[in-house]
C-alpha cells in the first residue's frame, strides 16, 4: 500500500507524518491529580510499547500534578484538554510534548489564539480532536442536526484553517466517531486537503472483546488506504489491553518493523496434533524474539504453523519458516525448503531457534 506522506511533526522526540513508522497511543484512566498512580500507569503502557500517552487535564490541580508526570515519564505525554483554555495553557507550562483541544468546547477565537501563542513559543504541536460531541452547532444545523461524515471533516478543515492563518502548521488531526463507515468517510474526505498527520481510532469502541473488532476494522480500512500516522485502539478498561491490540492491526497489515506474524491454520478432522496449545506457546515466546530483531535492527518475518500436510510447506511456501505437524511430530521448513522433522513437544523450540536464525 502506498502511504500518504504527511508534514513530519516531533512529539517530544517522537515523529510522525512522513515515512516515520506508525506510532501506537494510549491515555491513562488514573486520577491525573494523583501524580504518582498515573506515573505509574504511564510507565507499565510505555513498557508494552506504548509510544506516546495522553492524560486527562480535567482541572488546575491535574495540570499541576502533569509537572510530576512530565519530569519522570519515559515518554512524551499528551495533554487532553476540554472547556477550559486555561487548563491547556498550564499544561503547557507543565512541560507536555503536545496539547489535544476539540474546537467545539475550547471557547472563541481568542483563547484559541492564547493556546497557539503558548504552544508556538515551547514548540510543540496541537492535536485537532473532532468528534461527534464537538461539533459546532452551526456546523451541525448545515447537516440536518447530525454528525455525519460530512460534519466532522467540516469540523476538522474549519480549525486547521483558524490555526493557520494563527501562523502555527504544528498541526495533528484526530476525526473519531463510534461508527466505523463514519470515521471512513470522513478522512476520505478530508486526506486530499490538509498536509498534516491523521491520528485514528474509533470513539467509544466498547470492550476489549467487541472494541478489538470495529477498531480493527475502523484504523485498519484507513491504514489500507495510506492514511494514520498514530493509532489507539480505545478499549472500555485497563489502557494496557489497547497496547497489543494496536500492534496486532499493524503487523495484520505489515506495517510493523520487525514484525513476526504468526500463521496459523484453524485445524480439521486431518489435525493430529493439539495444535492449539502448540500455537499458544510459540506466539507467547514471540514479543519477546521480535523485540530481540527490532534492537538488531533486522526485518520483519512470517512464521507459518501448520495442522498437516496439506497446509504445508506447499501453501506455506512464501513464509520465511514453518512448521507442518503430522502425528505427533512436525516437519520444519524454511522458504519452502524441508529442513527435518522434531518431536512435537520441541516445535516451539525449534521455531524460535529458526527464527532467530533468519
């Protein structure tokens, strides 16, 4: 796929837009007032490889608190900031890597002015969040009262202009709404007329059970199509879950230095083996080996496991290793060369041993 090459922005030292790799985002659901518990949060998402946190700023004492969080977070932290332009001003001058305002709720043109000043004089960039909340009454009586594709590309395209003729392009977009095909058309709408990153998710996409799926197929559709630079899988719950959820879109799509994708074929009546437990341990020790190739600085990689011969190193072919299992026991093979046979008990060993040969 050919990726859409957006103005390079630098998020407290992480940059997005141009051929950079697609970051993955979180935002902590602690009490930000609480500097120590979100400090806390916010180094377990970094941990799962989570690039860039956003925090919520609901009053003065968070955007104190954030002062704390900033100084000791191993990654850049947002600020998320809603109806009060003061907030966004402190969270400035707590040292954030970037502020997201909603131009639907941040006030008129000249604290929007205000926040622009602040951002341009520390250098950091403004995300433009639009989502069906925060859409301009005006801007929704045009559309029949709804938050339509229509409406919140409207949105979106009417703030980057009010924040450029403010001479500040430091610019990140973010349409998000808890429809699917609504978040689709509206960046199909927009892409062509702004330069700048797209930051996606869908709003609200629910549990970590259903969230997974609309999300997947909401950034997914969009990525397909060359647009995002930042991703968040925005899942009801524990902001961790999000972490691994966002990276399995990416490496669905190829999109993952130094990804390992693992595949595996369903099983039926020909399978001999329990190739359930087999596939668990050998994706279990794979975030591991794929760390060990992104600090080497090496490619990413398709590992094919197989139930039996008929989805074997033949389907298989174009997999950089594999295993096709038979009766307790699986047949190795690499580029759809056979390399031998181990027990069934040493596949994942094997594999791994494989892999971290390539």
């Amino acid at each position: 796929m050919t990726r859409r090459e957006a103005k390079t922005i630098d998020i407290g030292g992480v940059r997005i837009g141009g051929t950079n790799p697609i970051a993955v985002q979180s935002m902590t659901n602690t009490d930000t007032r609480d500097a120590e518990v979100t400090l806390r949060q916010v180094k377990a998402l970094a941990k799962a490889g989570c690039a860039i946190v956003r925090c919520a700023v609901p009053d003065a004492e968070a955007a104190e608190a954030l002062k704390t969080v900033v100084r000791k977070s191993p990654v850049p932290i947002v600020a998320d900031i809603h109806f009060d332009y003061r907030l966004a001003l402190a969270s400035i001058e707590a040292g954030v890597s970037k502020v997201r305002i909603n131009p639907g709720n941040i006030g008129g043109d000249d604290r929007l002015a205000e926040v622009i000043r602040a951002a341009k004089a520390r250098r950091i960039p403004i995300r433009i969040g639009v989502n069906s909340g925060s859409v301009s009454r005006e801007i929704l009586a045009k559309h029949g009262g709804h938050a339509n594709a229509e409406a919140l590309a409207e949105s979106a395209f009417e703030m980057v202009r009010k924040v450029e003729a403010l001479g500040f392009d430091d610019i990140v977009v973010s349409i998000k709404s808890s429809s699917a095909k609504t978040n689709y058309d509206a960046h199909m709408l927009l892409a062509d007329r702004i330069p700048y990153p797209f930051h996606l998710g869908i709003t609200e996409a629910g549990t970590p059970t259903s969230g997974k799926t609309i999300s997947a197929i909401g950034i997914g559709s969009l990525l397909m199509q060359g647009i995002g630079d930042t991703i968040r899988v925005s899942l009801t719950g524990d902001p961790l879950n999000e972490i691994p959820a966002a990276y399995d879109i990416l490496r669905a799509l190829d999109l993952l230095p130094s990804a390992i994708r693992l595949v595996c074929c369903p099983t039926c009546g020909r399978t001999r083996i329990d190739l359930p437990a087999v596939a668990a341990e050998v994706e279990k020790g794979l975030p591991a080996l794929e760390n060990e190739r992104r600090l080497a600085g090496k490619p990413g990689l398709r590992v094919a496991l197989m139930g039996c011969a008929v989805n074997g190193p033949g389907e298989a072919r174009d997999a950089d290793c594999g295993c096709a299992c038979g009766v307790n026991e699986g047949l190795l093979f690499r580029r759809g060369e056979i390399l031998g046979k181990v027990p069934a008990n040493e596949i994942p060993a094997a594999l791994f041993k494989l892999i971290r040969e390539q």
